[in-house]
C-alpha cells in the first residue's frame, strides 16, 4: 500500500517537466504530497502543465546544458525552503538518421542534451542533496539494445547508463541512490517529429511482447517506486519499462495460408 501523501514535503526536482514522461512524473509526485518544482525549456507549456497540479508558481525555466542554470534553480528551491530531495532527470529528445547522414551539430546536440544535461544534474544533486536522497535518470531501451538510425540518441542513452552506475557507486557513502529507468516505445512527443514519419509503428508494436505501447503514467509511477525510501537497498540498477521488448524476440510465424 503506498499513501497519498508518502512524499509529503519532499523537495523533488524535475526535468523536461512539460510534456509526456516528465510531466506525467511531477505530476505524480505532487499527487503523493511532493513540493515539486518542474522544469523545463519551454516555459509557456510547462506553466499550463504546472498549473494542473497546482505548482505553476514553483516552475523554473532550465537549460539543462546550462551548469550556472542549474546552480541557480537549486539556490532558488534552498531559498525557498525546499531542499533537494528527488532529482528527475528526464529532459531529453531524439534524432533518427544512419550515422552516414548524422551531422556533426546534430550528434553533439544529442550529447549535450541528453548526457551532459543528465551529468548536471547527478553533479548538482552530489553537491547539493543530504543522505536519504535519491536520483532517477531517464536512459532507453535504446541504451539497451543498439538500433539502427538512432546512433547518436544511444550513444547518449548508453552514456546515461554508464553515468548512472558511476554515481550510485560515489555516493552511497553519502546515502544518496541513483538509478536509471529505460523506457520502451511510450506514447510521447518525442517520436512525433519528421525523423520518423517513415517508421511501420503498427509493425513495431505488433513486435512488443504486450503487444502495445506504454504510457507517461507507467514509467511515471516506476521513476516514483525508484525513489521511494521503500527501495532503499536499490542502486545503480536499469530498470527496463518496455512491455517485455528488451527481453527478447519471438521467431516469427509463418502464416496459414503459406502453409497449404
């Protein structure tokens, strides 16, 4: 049994808190009683997204990739009275394209935002969070399992991965937990670009062993489970949230009418 309010007063620092995975997780933990304070670049989405958990006054516009950024919205939440309790790092996007048609620009956006924006935000919560903390980082199925297009998006998620054992291990002595979570195909925002309008998505869930994508709200509510003191001997782990994708494949089957 989890409470309303197991989260009461908990300080808790969410990134990419506007749309899909992180909107769905801040919102969570403001439902279990969390102070939460969403992030995001875009300010106007994120206020709206805020507003429907009542914590529009406490959103921050942060660049992720801005390390003064980060020392300053973690200032303002201690100046606020809220210690850093909870870091969430799921700020992150996506590019599709063979390595051979990758730009330079294109893969190091992909670093920065989704690698080096997370490195910022684990230092910021080494710097920063007392012991009983905990970090979540959001990798990727893609930082499980290469795939082919999305070179410069596992690269980063692989990254994330490695960034994640790392800090589970430096800060234990501080009793601070950092763990990673590796979402499958979600319905997000994230796909919904040009980069992949040629993809067969009817195909690719028909693929998943549950046989459909997941939703903000799953992954949401295993990023809260990471950060519960009721997993407090976890650390260091990936947690795959994926319908069952990353556990194997099924051999396909011929169809009846090619069998008369």
């Amino acid at each position: 049994m989890t409470s309303a309010d197991d989260f009461h007063g908990a300080g808790v620092l969410v990134t990419g808190a506007a749309k899909g995975i992180g909107a769905a997780t801040a919102a969570l933990f403001a439902e279990h009683g969390a102070r939460v304070y969403p992030t995001d670049v875009d300010s106007v989405t994120g206020v709206a997204s805020a507003a429907e958990y009542g914590a529009a006054d406490r959103f921050r516009v942060l660049d992720v990739r801005d390390e003064d950024a980060w020392e300053a919205v973690v200032a303002d939440m201690a100046a606020d009275g809220a210690s850093l309790q909870v870091l969430v790092n799921s700020a992150g996007a996506a590019i599709k394209a063979p390595l051979a048609e990758t730009t330079l620009d294109g893969f190091r956006r992909m670093l920065e935002l989704n690698l080096v924006g997370t490195f910022l935000g684990v230092r910021a919560a080494a710097r920063h969070m007392r012991p009983g903390g905990a970090v979540v980082n959001i990798s990727s199925l893609r930082g499980v399992l290469a795939t082919a297009e999305l070179g410069a998006y596992g690269a980063s998620k692989f990254g994330v991965r490695a960034l994640t054992r790392v800090a589970a291990i430096e800060l234990a002595d501080k009793g601070i937990r950092v763990n990673d979570v590796c979402p499958g195909s979600i319905d997000t925002e994230i796909t919904a670009v040009p980069d992949f309008a040629s993809d067969d998505m009817d195909s690719y869930v028909r693929s998943i062993p549950m046989q459909r994508r997941g939703s903000p709200t799953e992954v949401a509510e295993v990023i809260r489970f990471l950060a519960d003191p009721r997993s407090s001997y976890i650390t260091g782990v990936d947690l795959l949230v994926d319908g069952g994708t990353g556990a194997g494949v099924r051999t396909p089957k011929k169809n009846a009418e090619s069998l008369t």
